[in-house]
C-alpha cells in the first residue's frame, strides 16, 4: 500500500463520524489557544519584569564589601607567628564603605563595556511631613550621572526636576506613592531623621513613577553630599558605585572584570534581582503545567473516538488483513488518522489563540498599587517559536492518543473476527 491509500482509507473512516470528529479536532484546537494564550501571558509577564528592573536600576553594582578582606592596619609582623596590636576599637556600627572612591571610579572608566559610572550612598531614614511618618531609603547621587543610569527623566512627574536637584543642596525627589503616603506635594518641606535622630530639613523638587510600587513607595533621590553628611562619613566615601553598560546581556562578564580589577563584590542586574526574577519565572511555568492538562482531556477525546473507529470497523480490519495487508499498515492508518484530528485541531486553534492574545493585550484597566508592579494593561508576547512549539505538541499528543486503538486494531486476528469471536 502506498502512502496515499494510507491515506485514503484514514480519511474514509473519520468522514463517516464528521461530527464527532470535529467535535474532537475542536479539542484540540482550544487546547491550542489557551495554551497560545498562556505562553504568551506568562512571557509578557516575565518580559515586563525584567524590562521595568534594567530601566530602574545599574546594569551592575559594586558594593563596599571586598573580595579578599584587607589585612588590618594594627597587624603588627608578616611572619609565621603574627602579633596584633589593638590601637582603636572598630564597632559593629561602622559603616562599610568604599573609600577614596574616584580612584575606584577611574579605574572602572578604562573598560570600554561601560557607559555610565555614578557613585551612590544608602541612608536608612524616617521621612516626616508636620504629623506623618514613614520609613524610607533615601540614595545620595549625582543627579546628572544617575539619570543616564536609572533614566529618571522619563519617569519624572515634574520634568525639570533632576536639574532643579542639581542645584538644591538640600532638594530630594521622592517617588509619587511616597509623597502620597506622606500627604506631600512639589515644594513641599519634609524632614529626614536619621538613625542617631539627627534631623535633616529637605525640599521636594519633584516626583517619581517607575511601576515599582515598592519602589515608589519608599525610596527618594537626594545629593551625594548631603547622604554623607546624613551617614557621617568623609567625602570622598560612598557605599556603593552603580554602573551602566553598553550592551545590558553582557553585564554579567562586565562584573566579573570589575570585582577582578577593583577587589570589591560586584553584581549584575539579574544577579541582584535573581528572586524577583525566578518568582514571575516559577509562576509562569506553574501556569503552562497547568494549561497543559486542557491536551490532555483532549488527548482523551482523540483516544475515544480511535477506539469508536476501531469497535465498528473490525470486520473491515479482519477483510484488509486477510488480503494480506501487514499490521504495521493498519496501525499507520490509524495513526493517520489522530494525525489528521491534530492538524485540523492545531490550524484552528492557533489563529483563535492569537485572536484572543490580541484582545486582551487591547483591554484596558485602572492601575492599583496592590501588587508588586503598577501597569494598566496585560502585558504578552507573542513569539513564532511558542507557536510552532504548541502546534508540535497538539500534533504529537494527537498521535500518541491513537496509539493505543491503532495497536489494537492491528492485534486483531481475522479468524477469529469472521467467525464472530470478536465484534463491534
């Protein structure tokens, strides 16, 4: 038999049952846009999250902590037996810092992966406004270098305001949930405590939204000097130095180069937010597995109706058989068969996948503040890989469905079925 008797006969046999085999290939095909629908919802998800997080922050961040730990400057011998002398008390207080930090900064400028080098210091405040409180983090800047960094300026509620921070010793931007939380507005006069309790009066000079609501909600922009004055430490200190660089997927080699050349720790962007990324990762496979199980029922459905074929034509089987066609040729035609219910199902239910990702990425809602990003809209993406994986799939499951019945349906002996021992 050639492949298009194979064929023809498959064919025969599911248009004598067009009903139910379009109920079945319908299976299938829903099967295929939800999952369409889910891959592209869980990789808009996951996109959107990695996106807002380059935005926002360094590509990659040296901190204060060392690779190898100095040798104490009251180590007193180099010997095998070595003597320390206390000559001050270092408490757990101290703050970790980088010191001299322009010679670091200068050496971090010589590589030519990176664009942007903005130093930074983290000071840990309660922000006051009249008789409401709040705990934020305020980072001490260099307006002009962070905003290549962090792109502020297309966040920013009031446009000018990074040039308006420049010149305002004592200015702070703050981020637009922030100030709602303290009932503050442009202009308004804030005070900064400080964990010794030293007060720090401050002016807002504008407002912030990246998306972020943790973000947004606790954390504010003020000068470098006026965060080293806060933390008491010289300066030419900071706690950390923020780097952009040139090409963000290579940001990971660009910290090893660094922490190499400089001594100190230093982390890529999806190192640092290696467990927000992994969370909106972990949920999106959750979802898939569990979408995935609508091919399953409809595996089910392609598997019932092989098994219908099967029951009612015995006696066709036992005639082909005892012609002399071979059992692998009827279990091929059965195959055939889930194969054409697959395709059927798969051709309908991409379009109708894209369809619905279409509608939904049109829809459009008020932004809450309840989670963990801020954003009006379900984000997707669409790819052709996730199409043609899904359509494998569908196809394949099809396949494996009909497996079964078309075993059977070769195991028959012809003998035994003309006689009657065996029926439909």
């Amino acid at each position: 038999m050639t492949f298009q008797d194979h064929l023809y006969i498959a064919y025969a046999h599911l248009r004598e049952r067009k009903r139910q085999t379009i109920l079945t290939a319908l299976g299938v095909g829903i099967g295929t846009a939800m999952l369409i629908t889910t891959i592209a919802v869980a990789g808009g998800m996951s996109k959107n999250v990695v996106n807002k997080i380059i935005d926002i922050v360094p590509h990659v961040i040296v901190s204060a902590d060392r690779v190898e730990p100095l040798v104490p400057d009251n180590l007193i011998g180099m010997r095998e037996t070595l003597l320390g002398i206390v000559e001050k008390n270092i408490t757990d207080e101290s703050k970790e810092t980088i010191k001299n930090y322009p010679d670091v900064v200068g050496n971090i400028r010589k590589l030519d992966a990176v664009e942007v080098v903005s130093p930074y210091v983290i000071s840990n405040l309660i922000a006051r406004n009249k008789s409401r409180f709040t705990s934020c983090v305020a980072r001490g800047v260099v307006p002009s270098k962070e905003a290549s960094i962090a792109d502020l300026s297309s966040k920013l509620r009031e446009p000018d305001a990074l040039r308006e921070l420049a010149y305002t010793p004592n200015g702070i931007l703050v981020g637009d949930l922030l100030a709602e939380e303290l009932d503050a507005s442009y202009h308004s006069r804030l005070m900064l405590i400080s964990q010794n309790g030293d007060e720090f009066p401050v002016t807002i000079v504008g407002r912030f939204s990246t998306g972020f609501n943790a973000k947004d909600k606790q954390e504010a922009y003020i000068n470098l000097a006026l965060a080293q004055r806060i933390e008491g430490i010289a300066a030419n200190t900071v706690t950390a130095i923020g780097l952009k660089t040139v090409d963000v997927a290579k940001a990971w080699e660009v910290a090893e180069t660094i922490e190499r050349r400089t001594g100190y720790e230093t982390e890529s962007w999806d190192e640092t937010n290696k467990n927000v990324i992994d969370f909106y990762n972990r949920n999106g496979t959750i979802t898939l597995v569990l979408v995935g199980f609508v091919f399953i029922v409809a595996g089910l459905g392609v598997s019932s109706v092989m098994t219908t074929v099967v029951l009612q034509k015995v006696k066709d089987i036992a005639i082909m058989r005892s012609m002399g066609i071979q059992e692998k040729s009827i279990t091929f035609v059965f195959m055939l068969e889930g194969l054409i219910i697959g395709m059927l199902g798969v051709i309908f239910g991409a379009p109708i996948g894209h369809l619905i990702c279409k509608m939904i990425a049109s829809i459009r809602f008020e932004a809450n503040t309840a989670g963990v990003l801020q954003s009006d809209r379900i984000n997707l993406q669409e790819t052709p890989e996730a199409y043609i994986i899904v359509m494998l799939f569908g196809v394949i499951i099809s396949m494996v469905s009909a497996y079964g019945p078309a075993r059977r349906a070769a195991g028959y002996v012809p003998v035994s079925v003309l006689r009657g021992q065996v029926g439909g």
